[in-house]
C-alpha cells in the first residue's frame, strides 16, 4: 500500500559526519525544472558530498519488501514505466536478477564513494549514490526511488535480495543530499551502512539514452517445440509459429529433422546425464533465442527475447 508523504528535515554535519544540532528548518525547496526540449545533458556520475553548500542533507524513510511483492505493488500504480531499481551489484545475469512473473528494470551503479570519497568516517557510515530521474519524475507529488539491498543468510550463506522504496519527501530538492538508514548491501566490515543519495534531473531525450543501459527482466517468453522419434525417422521438418507482441502476426521457425538427429546423437553420448537438460522426461535438444520477439515494456522502449527450447521426446 502507498504510504502518506512524510515531513523531512534539513541538519548540518560537522567533518566527521556528525549530526550539529543547532538548526532544523523545513525542506520544501524545488529546483527550477529543466525544459524537456533542451538538448541531451552531459552525465556525471561522480558522488562527492562535499560539493553541497554546507553539507546538508535530508534525512529519509524507506519501506522495505521482498521484490516480487514491490513490482506487484508498483504495477497497481499503472504509471507507465517499468518498477526501475537501483543495483550496486556487478552480476547482470538472468540467473541472479530474474524473478518469476516479475517485470521491471535494473540500473546497475558503482559505489562512487569507495573510489571518491577519502574521509574513512564518512566511509564506515554512508554509500553513496547519484540516481538519476527524469524531469517528469522530478515534478510528481510524492516521488519514490528503489533500491535493491543485498545480504547474506546466515543459516544458508546464499544472497538475499530485498528492494527499498525510498520517499523523497513532497518533492525532488536537488540542492540536498537525502540519508537512509540501513539501506546498502551489507558489508563483512562495516555491516549495513546508510546510503546517501544524491538527485540528479535529466531532461527526456538525456534519461531515455541513460536507461538503454539498463538491464530489463521479465520481458523475456519461452515457446517450446516438440520433436519426436516419428518425425526423425521420416525426415520431417519441424515448424513452429511464433505470435508477434507487436502486430499480432504469426511468424514460423523451422528446423531440419536431420540437424535435429545430430544433435539428438550427440547429446545421448554425453556420459555425464547431468550436463544434460531434461523436461518433463525430454531431452533438451537446443534453445534458440531471439532477441526482440519477447513482451514490450510499458515505457515502450525495450523488447524482450524469445526463447526457443528444441525437445525430444520417443513418442
């Protein structure tokens, strides 16, 4: 469930990333938005905190759930665009990131303070990270980021992932940096650090160029093809119609019976069944990916693959 927008405040930090408390003062400043006509803006990525104006920073509240139950509850919200969610993590594969019935996109980011920033205090308390928006985005009532967290189980040692809905307050200020407490992936020294963001608004035509590096999940179909003794024996040419997501046409692969015997011979010589892929009792013959014939996603900006599994069964 959406939560109502909280206040935030703005305080001062000594050198060492301590809070002064001296002065609390409301944080309701908006930067003048970007016209999104302008031509494609150059993208820094640096973080270096010390470049805010007495190095103020707004202190937000985040929600936490497990990623299946965000992306759900984002697509309730019918705004458009893919759940996006910032990534600290180097592994872009399917295997770690794809969730069953689960759409959205990754922004795979640096920890820029690591590299950037030398203060070890700050280093041992914060991460820190420059998302970027659209300028649209920047204007909405009650803005949100997501942030993907990773830990260890300890009772298992695999990776867990949860994802963070960060609140920005009523509005994106630009002018001050945004701290949430226990927001990034858990470190063997330092644990789970507070992750301090920076905003940055890129206007349509910038941010459209910077999201094409994201990596999309879920986007992806699987159509199966079932070969059997039967057609091998004769020679028959297996043929398959593919439906087009975009004009709802019909597209047919086919594959040469005597190609798919080879394969057929070469995957019952391997000694070790293992190797082997197996479907309810077939054995896999081949997959066959084809990029751009998978579901659109709701920016209309990216495509998904189809792939193509080859199964053999005797009968």
């Amino acid at each position: 469930m959406k939560t109502q927008a909280q206040p935030a405040t703005v305080q001062d930090l000594d050198q060492n990333d301590n809070l002064v408390l001296h002065g609390i003062k409301s944080a309701s400043r908006i930067a003048k938005s970007r016209s999104s006509s302008s031509p494609p803006q150059k993208i820094n990525l640096s973080y270096v905190h010390k470049q805010i104006p007495m190095d103020k920073v707004i202190y937000g509240k985040s929600i936490s759930r497990p990623i299946e139950q965000m992306a759900r509850i984002f697509q309730s919200y019918n705004r458009g665009v893919p759940l996006t969610i910032f990534s600290r993590s180097r592994d872009r594969s399917r295997e770690r990131n794809e969730v069953p019935g689960c759409k959205f996109r990754k922004v795979f980011v640096s920890d820029d303070t690591e590299v950037l920033e030398s203060n070890p205090a700050f280093r041992s308390k914060y991460v820190g990270l420059t998302a970027f928006i659209s300028e649209k985005d920047k204007n909405h009532i009650d803005p949100r980021i997501y942030v993907e967290q990773s830990f260890i189980d300890p009772g298992t040692g695999k990776e867990n992932l949860i994802v963070h809905e960060l609140a920005l307050g009523s509005n994106v200020d630009t002018d001050y940096d945004y701290v949430f407490k226990d927001c990034v992936d858990e470190h063997p020294v330092f644990g789970k650090r507070s992750l301090r963001v920076r905003i940055k608004a890129l206007n349509e035509m910038t941010f459209e160029s910077y999201m094409k590096a994201a990596g999309y999940y879920g986007y992806d179909r699987t159509e199966y093809a079932v070969v059997n003794k039967y057609i091998l024996d004769n020679g028959l040419p297996l043929s398959i119609n593919i439906p087009n997501c975009m004009n709802q046409q019909f597209q047919t692969v086919s594959f040469d019976a005597a190609d798919l015997r080879l394969l057929l011979e070469a995957k019952e010589k391997i000694k070790d069944k293992k190797q082997v892929s197996s479907i309810d009792g077939g054995l896999e013959l081949l997959t066959l990916r084809v990029h751009g014939l998978g579901e659109i996603s709701e920016c209309q900006q990216y495509l998904g693959a189809l792939d193509i599994r080859v199964v053999y069964t005797p009968l």
